[in-house]
C-alpha cells in the first residue's frame, strides 16, 4: 500500500466513526423510548409495594422526572462522566461495573469461538472445494450440515454429557479466571453452527473461483497447485465470507446467553437477556449501546478488509 | 522435427446427459516459426483440443492420441511434468483479457512468478526480465503497469500483459486462444501485429485459434478448418482461401460480411422524416478525488449528437467501446433520460412527454440487445415473451386472436411452431436472438433499435440474423437504427453510417460514402484496422495507424485529438464542427493527423 492509499483509507475511517456518533445516539433514543413503552417497570411485582414506598424509590431513581428529562440526564452522564448509571435490580452495583465484570468473559470465549469457527471453517471448505466430489468433499459436507443443525442450545446439554458426566475429563461449569479447562466447551458450544455455515461458504466461493478464467492462465504458466490456490486462488474465495463473518463477530459476543446459562461462565449474554425481562433499564441499554458500537466497529473492520481483499474496492 | 504434433486426438467430456465426443480424431502439426491457424465457430472443439494438450481439461474431460513437443509425448503426462511446460514451453493467451488476470495481484508479481517457477533468476533480474518485455509488446509507461493492478489497465493493455508474460521465457509455441475477439478493431489490428512480430524475430511457433477468417487471412501460413470436433478443410492459407473445396469452408467464407464488397443501394421514393435527434447530450456524474473532500465532474458519454431518420432507413452507429452508441440509443427511447437535447419522433417531443404518453409512444419504438439470453425472462415461455407487448398495447385482443399472432410472427422470424412453449435456456443463441426480434416485431413498430444485436453470435448466424431483419424490413417498412462495434456487418445493413468517437460524431453519410472514401483520419484508421477475409488483399493493404489507445472520456484533451492545433493554441473546450463534403456525408473538423 502506498502512502496515499494509506491516507485514504485513514480518512474513511475517520468519516465512517463520524456517522457512527449520530447511529449511535439514535440507537440509545430509539431504545429508550421503547423501553419505556413496554408495560411494567423495574419495581413492579406480583406483591405491589406500597405507593409511598413505590413512588420513593422511583424519586431515587429519577423515574418520576419526565422522561425526556430522564433521557436528557442519561445522556449528560454518558458524556460527562463516562457513567451509565446504576442497575435498578442490583443494589450497589453500577452498569459500569456489570459490564466491567462481564463483557471480558464474553469476549474471551467469544473471541476463541470465532477464531475457531473461521479457521477450521475455512480450512475444512477449501480441503472440500480442492477435493471436489472425493471423500473429503463429502465428509466435509457432512461435517459442515451436522454442524449446522445443532444450534448451540443443543450442543452445550451434548458437551457437558460427553465431556463432564461421561469421560469426567472437564469441569461441567464456571469460568474460574478462565483457565482452559474452563474455556474449551463453551468455545465449542458456540462455534459450530458458524464452523458449518462457514465451510459451506468457502467451498462453493472456492469451487467457483476455481473454474475462472484467471486460475485457469495461472495454471498456464506453470505454477504448482498450492502456489495456485495459496496466492491466487484464496483472497477472491474469501470475500463471501468475509462479508458473513462480520456480523457473526457481533452475533457470538450477543448470542452467548446460552453459554452463560449452560456454563455458568458469568458472561454478558446473561446479564442483557434477565435485564430485558425485569426492566433495568440502565443494565439493558448500557448493554445495548456497548453492542451498538462494536456493530459499528466490526463493519467498518469488514469494509477495510474489504478494500485489502480486493483492489477494485477503493474509498 | 515439428514444435508440436498432434495424432489422432479425442476429447471426451462426461456429463449427465452421457458422453460428448468434443473433439473427434484430429491430426495437425506446427513447425517451428509457422503460424496455423484454426478456424471454426463456437462449440467445434477447436479450443478443447489444444486445453486437452496442456493438460487443462475440466475435471471431466479425458483426452486420447498422442501428442509430442519437440518430439517428447506430453498427451496425459502427470501434472508435474506439464508443470515444467507450461509457461516455459509452452505460452497461452486466451480470449477474454479483462478476467485472464488475477485481480487482487500486481501486473510484476503475476509476470515475476512465471520466471520464479521457470528460471533462476534473482528477484531484481526477474523484474528487469519482465519491465523489458513490458517494453517489447509497447506498453506506455511499462514501469508503472509493474506496481498496477489488472483493473488499472484498458482490454487491449490487459492482453498485452497477457501475451508478454506469455513470452517471458521465450517458448516454442505459444497457443493464442481467440486473443483479439474482445478486443476492439483498432487494438486488434496491433495485438495482432505483435504476434506475428514476435513470431519473426523469436522463431516462435503459434497456433492461432479463431473465429474470424479475417484474422486468418492477416496472421496465417497454414489453415485448418474445424467442425463437430472434426477438421473438413486444411492447406496453406491462400488456396484454402481462393479454391475452398469444402461446402462448410465457403460458407464461413460467404457469411463473414465484407468491407470492401458493393452494395445495391436501395432506393427510396419519398423519405419520410421519422426521427429528428438534435443535440443530444448524456452526462454521468463522475467521482474523482477522494479523501474528505470528492467532487463529481460529469462524464460525457453522448456529448452533443444531432442525426436524422427518414421511414424504412437503416442508420449504422459504429464506434469503439465507449464511444457512447450504447448510450445514445438508449436515450433517444429514454431508457436513459438525456441530459439535454430534443427527440422529435413524428413531430412529437419525445423528451417532453409525461409518463403515460411516453409508455405509449413506445409501442412504436422497439430495442434489440446484444445479450440474447439474458435479456429475455429465464422464467417466461418465448411465446410469453413474444405476447407481452401484445398484452400491454393491445389487451382487447382474446387469447386466441393473441396466439395466432405469436404464431404467425414465430413463422415470420424462422422460429418452428414446436418451439412455442420451450424456455430461453433451451434455445441457441441465435434462436434466441430470433424470439428477442419476434418481440420488438410484435406490434409492427416504426423503429427497431438493434444495439449489438448480432455482436454475440457465430458469422454464419449472423449473416442469417442480418438476412431476416432486411426481409423483415422489406415486408414491414420499419426503421432501423443498427448498433455495432463491427464496421463490416454496419455496413452490410446500414443505407447511412454515423462514426462516433467520444461521444460525438466524426463522420456521418451513405455506407458507400464513408466506407469507400472516408474522410475522417479516425474512420480511415477504423476500416483499414478490418481484416478482409482474402489473404493476398489482406497483407498488401496500408494499415493508418493511430498513436495511442482510445484515451479517457475525463480528459478534456481526448476529444481534440483529431484536433490537435486547438490543444496548442489553447482552446481546450473549442467542439470541433461537422462540415459537408459531398452532399449528405458530412465530417467533423480535423487536423491531418495520423
């Protein structure tokens, strides 16, 4: 890349988290007004409190102010302090330190899950696409569907019978620091699904990249196969994925819940989805701007891959 | 001894509809420094049996025979050996340049790879090797192309990579698969200089695999005519071409249309004004810059085109791509809203006329693409297809009345009445091309635009295209305006021909006019880069050579290259004036250039 190019791309970069401030605050607007249309609140239960009690607490938390009065609050906090408040369900604990506490567990076998499913998912399409129609096509193929169709509430139940009740060669829960032991299920539980989706990508982009009319020059010269499918053959086949993988980023740091509850792994996952049901409001959308803008960052990361995959894409 | 040798050569394909013998016991030789040409249209195996040599068959292709290089067997030999081959040996260059490179690599690191598997050369010497041969095969700037991507380089630039990386290692034959059918005439005739150049000098061997008995004619010493996998005809170029003993052979000979042949000119009694265009412009909005700060300036495709048309004329438009024929008659139909300018089409202003009445007028103004399979609904039956206008601009007629239209316009077309109910994908191309006519046919139309409409097909289907839209033309009395980047087939149909460059014309008069005196130093370059099927005219003629390649729409200077004393004195926007030279051929204003 030469110094202009590199300019360039700095300066989308730059525009594109510009637009993003905007996206951002109309995601935290959007939902809080949502939020509050949803019936019930964080302090209503089967047992309804006493209304001077009631209306107390709410004072406490600024509930009785209107709410753009609310919001305008929430917002000057975010700005101001950095502080997303405190969760109305946990007393003496802030959105701050939940998220501080949860979203590095989340990430970490988030994180692993994704490499693993990329990485053998890749691996396991390109075998089957230079293999067509042999064993290894086939296996894959297989291996791919299978993993497919096991979403991973089905395949954490799975794991911990093999694994901890059967063989009694992995603790059944916990997170414990992250030691690997503690690691190796749930990154497993959460990436198969993607494994399978993503080796179906890669083989057919593969196969087709295959049979085009620059592979088949690059075979006119000469060149040994794995020159062929190395350097010429692989950056085209992986930009079809490239374009599943971004959002798949996004989709295993949200869609852990399961994970969490199988696991017990403490993660983020947990903390959104019981925060939705009890209405804590400032747990939920401290969570839900925190995903917000990782979405924003993974699409940008996606359209500078992009741009690093293929020439022709230029900003 | 040969370069190479070919013995009884099957080619084999298994499919799910059972074998196909692609190729069927074919014998030919080259000898070293002799250029064979093989001869035949698409589907006659003729780039399956030199694939099936190299080894490069699709997976379920199987070749039999014998094969030898330089007296080595090479036919089925493991890949690691052909490895050795190919791109040594060995030199491919194949017809479409545009895909042929890969994209994500630089033009040095695809060109220095060949040498990295081939040689022993250093890095600094590899890149030495091929900057030199950038130079050889006159690629402008050759430094530069090293560190370009493909996307960066024009069609006719593409293929002059391909053919100096063909050549890195100095091969014994270089096989060139169609090298020029994408290409322009203009670029074609240098690509094609080059090749036989390089021929010259290096002793190289070339196989020449085309479609074109023009190019034959220009490039051969030996010619080979392939058909269903067989050879009917072969022998030394000139006597293949003057006594072609094979009925196959002098057909291809009779379909491919002439340059240099007479035409009746058809008379015509009193002409009718039917279209009149008058200054029609089309800008695109363009994005240069780029970082914070991007402007758009507009690019102009179609930039100031006044013509006329007159009932029952036939009105050629020619140019090189991106000249702006396409765009220009898709905005005379509004298919492509004009920037500015008036449509006047039987005193109607076209331009001004809302929706409703724009639909309506359509009925009278029809357009033929290039594509024939993609432009009709893969989903719809051709007889579908064919009665939809009949729907729209006619819906009081009854299914009956309907299909008997259809038919009679199937009939009309050479479409057989078995067809009615088949899907697009079941058909040739050429058929194909016959429904797509059938439908802009339907209603009886005043004007039929064919925009490439025969570009796609074999010469022998086109000459018969070509033949059903004049008996068409006959019977109807419709106006045609007829597209093509092919002066030889406008030619052929056109009673005008209207030469565009950049978005303007340069010529504009009566086929014979133009095409037998053109005036315009452009228009002289674009006939005499045809190649005429006739080997002894062919290699005697002048050729007027342009400097450079087609230049950029964006750049002011391009459209005063003709022009060039205006550059000097500074009048960059100064547009050059159409003058009439002989009455009704009109030329635009030019230095004597070239």
């Amino acid at each position: 890349m030469g110094p202009l190019l590199v300019l360039a791309m700095l300066s989308y970069t730059i525009r594109r988290l510009l637009v993003a401030i905007p996206t951002i605050l109309l995601l935290i607007v959007a939902c809080f007004f949502l939020m509050h249309v949803a019936p019930g609140g964080p302090f209503t239960s089967e047992r309804p409190l006493p209304e001077a009690v009631l209306a107390n607490i709410e004072a406490r938390y600024g509930l009785d102010q209107p709410l753009w009065k609310q919001l305008w609050d929430y917002l000057t906090n975010i700005v101001v302090h950095f502080d997303f408040g405190p969760s109305f369900k946990f007393k003496d604990r802030d959105v701050n330190d939940i998220i501080a506490h949860g979203f590095p567990i989340s990430l970490t076998y988030g994180f692993l899950a994704f490499l693993a499913a990329s990485i053998v998912g890749i691996a396991l399409g390109v075998a089957a696409a230079i293999r067509h129609n042999t064993w290894i096509d086939y296996f894959a193929v297989c291996l791919g569907v299978a993993a497919q169709a096991l979403p991973n509430f089905i395949m954490g139940p799975i794991l911990i019978l093999t694994f901890t009740l059967w063989l009694g060669l992995l603790p059944g829960g916990g997170w414990n620091g992250g030691q690997w032991q503690y690691l190796v299920m749930p990154v497993i539980a959460l990436s198969t699904s993607y494994m399978g989706s993503i080796a179906r990508i890669t083989r057919s982009s593969m196969l087709e990249i295959l049979h085009s009319n620059f592979i088949r020059t690059a075979r006119a010269k000469g060149l040994p196969e794995y020159l062929i499918i190395w350097r010429h053959a692989l950056k085209p086949t992986l930009l079809p994925v490239i374009s599943y993988l971004g959002p798949v980023f996004v989709y295993v740091l949200t869609g852990s819940v399961f994970v969490d509850i199988y696991f017990s792994t403490g993660g983020l996952g947990q903390s959104y989805v019981s925060s939705a049901l009890s209405r804590d409001y400032a747990v939920l959308l401290g969570v839900t701007i925190l995903y917000g803008a990782l979405t924003v960052i993974v699409n940008l990361l996606t359209d500078l891959a992009y741009a690093w995959f293929d020439p022709k894409i230029r900003y | 001894m040969s370069v190479l040798n070919v013995q009884n050569l099957c080619v084999h394909f298994d499919t799910s509809d059972g074998v196909i013998e692609s190729v069927k016991d074919i014998s030919f030789k080259i000898e070293k420094g002799q250029c064979l040409g093989i001869v035949g249209e698409s589907g006659s195996g003729k780039s399956q049996s030199f694939l099936a040599a190299m080894g490069l068959l699709a997976k379920n292709g199987s070749a039999s025979g014998a094969v030898q290089l330089d007296g080595q067997e090479i036919l089925n030999s493991p890949i690691s050996s052909l490895n050795k081959l190919r791109g040594k040996d060995v030199g491919m260059i194949f017809q479409d340049p545009l895909t042929a490179l890969t994209p994500h690599l630089k033009i040095g690191q695809q060109m220095t790879e060949v040498l990295h598997v081939h040689t022993s050369h250093s890095r600094s010497d590899a890149r030495r090797h091929c900057l030199d041969w950038l130079q050889r095969v006159r690629i402008p700037d050759a430094e530069k192309r090293l560190n370009q991507y493909p996307h960066e380089l024009s069609g006719g630039m593409r293929q002059r990579v391909m053919i100096a990386m063909a050549m890195l290692c100095s091969p014994k034959l270089l096989i060139a698969d169609e090298p020029t059918t994408a290409l322009d005439v203009t670029v074609q005739a240098e690509v094609l200089d080059l090749i036989s150049e390089l021929q010259e000098e290096q002793g190289t061997a070339v196989a020449l695999i085309t479609h074109d008995m023009g190019v034959v004619a220009r490039m051969c010493d030996y010619v080979q005519v392939m058909r269903l996998g067989k050879f009917v005809e072969e022998g030394p170029v000139d006597s293949v071409f003057e006594n072609p003993s094979h009925e196959y052979t002098q057909q291809l000979l009779q379909a491919m249309p002439r340059i240099d042949a007479t035409h009746p000119i058809k008379v015509q009694s009193t002409p009718n004004l039917l279209l009149d265009a008058k200054d029609i412009k089309v800008h695109f909005p363009f994005k240069v810059g780029g970082h914070l700060f991007s402007r758009s300036v507009p690019l102009r495709a179609v930039d100031g085109v006044s013509f006329t048309l007159n009932e029952g004329e036939t009105l050629g438009i020619v140019g090189e791509s991106g000249c702006g024929k396409s765009t220009l008659a898709r905005a005379l139909i509004r298919l492509i809203e004009p920037t500015s300018g008036d449509v006047s089409w039987l005193g109607k202003n076209l331009t001004q006329l809302d929706k409703n009445a724009m639909t309506q007028a359509r009925r009278d103004l029809q357009i033929v693409f290039q594509d024939p399979f993609a432009s009709l609904d893969p989903r719809m039956t051709i007889s579908d297809s064919i009665a939809e206008p009949l729907r729209t601009f006619r819906p009081e007629l009854t299914s009956r009345e309907r299909r008997e239209l259809v038919q009679d316009m199937m009939n009309r077309v050479g479409l057989d009445a078995s067809m009615t109910n088949r899907y697009p994908h079941e058909l040739s191309g050429g058929q194909n091309q016959r429904v797509g006519i059938a439908r802009a046919m339907i209603n009886k139309p005043k004007l039929i635009i064919c925009d490439e409409a025969v570009s796609a097909l074999d010469v022998s289907i086109q000459a018969q295209i070509l033949e059903l839209l004049k008996k068409l033309q006959a019977e109807f009395g419709m106006s045609l305006l007829f597209i093509s980047h092919d002066l030889s087939v406008v030619k052929e149909i056109s009673d005008r021909v209207m030469v565009l460059y950049l978005g303007r014309i340069v010529e504009l008069g009566s086929s014979t006019d133009v095409c037998t005196n053109p005036a315009h130093p452009y228009t002289q370059a674009l006939i005499s880069a045809v190649p005429i099927p006739d080997p002894k005219l062919e290699r005697s003629r002048e050729r007027i050579r342009l400097t450079d390649e087609l230049s950029s729409p964006l750049d002011p200077k391009a459209f005063l290259r003709f022009l060039p004393s205006k550059i000097d004195s500074n009048e960059i926007d100064y547009v050059p004036k159409l003058s009439e030279v002989a009455p009704g051929h009109f030329v635009a204003e030019h230095d004597n250039v070239v």
